[in-house]
C-alpha cells in the first residue's frame, strides 16, 4: 500500500481559480502548515509513512515543513510550484515552475527530490510533453497520470498498476497511477 498527500492549502486547489488569483494568495491565512503537523502526528501514532507532494509556494512561505516531513521518516516529493494545470502553461513555464519547486525542497531537504505529482493530475494526452521536462530535470518517477475519465484530468485505458514510461527524448520514469477501482 502507499499513502500520499499533496501539501497545498484550500485557495489553491483548481476549482478556485476563477475566484482567487494566485497574486493574491499571500492575503490568505495558511492553514497548511498546522494541518500538515496534525496529520504527521496522527502518522507517526500508528507508525505509518507517506509520500508528501509539497507545493513550492507552500515550501517557500514554511521552511522548515520539508524538514519535519523528511525527519519524521516520510518521502517529501514535488507538487510543483503555483498549483497550476499544466495543460495551460507553456513548456517554458512548466519547466521554469519546476525547476524553481525542486530546487527549494533540495535545498530545504538536502536530498535529491525524485517524484512529482502534477497539480489536479493535469498530465493529460494534451500535456503528456511535461514528461520529457520531468526526465530531463533528473525525477525518478511520476504520480499524475489519473487512468480514469473526468473532466480536467485522467487518461483512460492508462495502467491502473505502476508502470515504466519510456519518453520520447529517450528517458523514462516510473509512473504511479494514483488508486482507482473498477
């Protein structure tokens, strides 16, 4: 089994995007923080471990987050950076976006970072090119490619086990479909 949590706060998440701007979100209080605390303590009660996809945005304004995580015994992995679809962002800014994630959790963490979960699991048949970015930028493995059919996310008939993915440019990754049941 395997438990994963991504690590962003309720004003983030893509069914707000039309009411709160992204330039706004610093006007919020974060309640990411002290509910991410909450939920390691009620892992470390029953000694469990997760994978914990931690948003850029989220590492930059609680630094020592990624540190908790990683010290408590969990996997911090990359969610990014602004939470936003990659089906609506250019190659460059993805990869800009990413680059600029990793680099604050490697540097909080001081481990290579090596997973990434695409923000509302938004590699799709549109977006599947952030791949050869995520090969290239040195991740091992991926967990956005949702092998269900929905409206902003999911590629369906995709393996609902993990599989290797062999990249256009020559890389691979290993993907982990998050969960599903027939």
């Amino acid at each position: 089994n395997a438990l994963t949590v991504d690590v962003e706060d309720y004003f983030q998440v893509a069914a707000f995007n039309r009411q709160i701007d992204p330039s706004t979100w610093d006007r919020f209080p974060l309640r990411v923080e002290r509910n991410t605390y909450r939920l390691l303590d009620l892992l470390d009660e029953r000694g469990v471990r997760a994978t914990f996809f931690v948003l850029g945005w989220v590492a930059e304004r609680c630094p020592s987050l990624a540190c908790a995580i990683v010290e408590r015994g969990h996997e911090v992995a990359c969610h990014g950076y602004s939470h936003q679809l990659i089906y609506e962002q250019t190659s460059a800014a993805f990869r800009e976006e990413t680059v600029r994630a990793k680099a604050c959790l490697e540097n909080q963490v001081q481990k290579p970072i090596l997973g990434y979960r695409a923000a509302s699991y938004s590699i799709t048949k549109r977006s599947l090119w952030a791949l050869d970015i995520l090969a290239d930028l040195g991740f091992a493995y991926d967990s956005s490619i949702f092998p269900i059919r929905h409206d902003r996310y999911g590629i369906p008939g995709s393996p609902r086990w993990p599989y290797r993915l062999d990249i256009p440019s020559g890389g691979s990754l290993i993907e982990f479909p998050p969960s599903t049941l027939e």
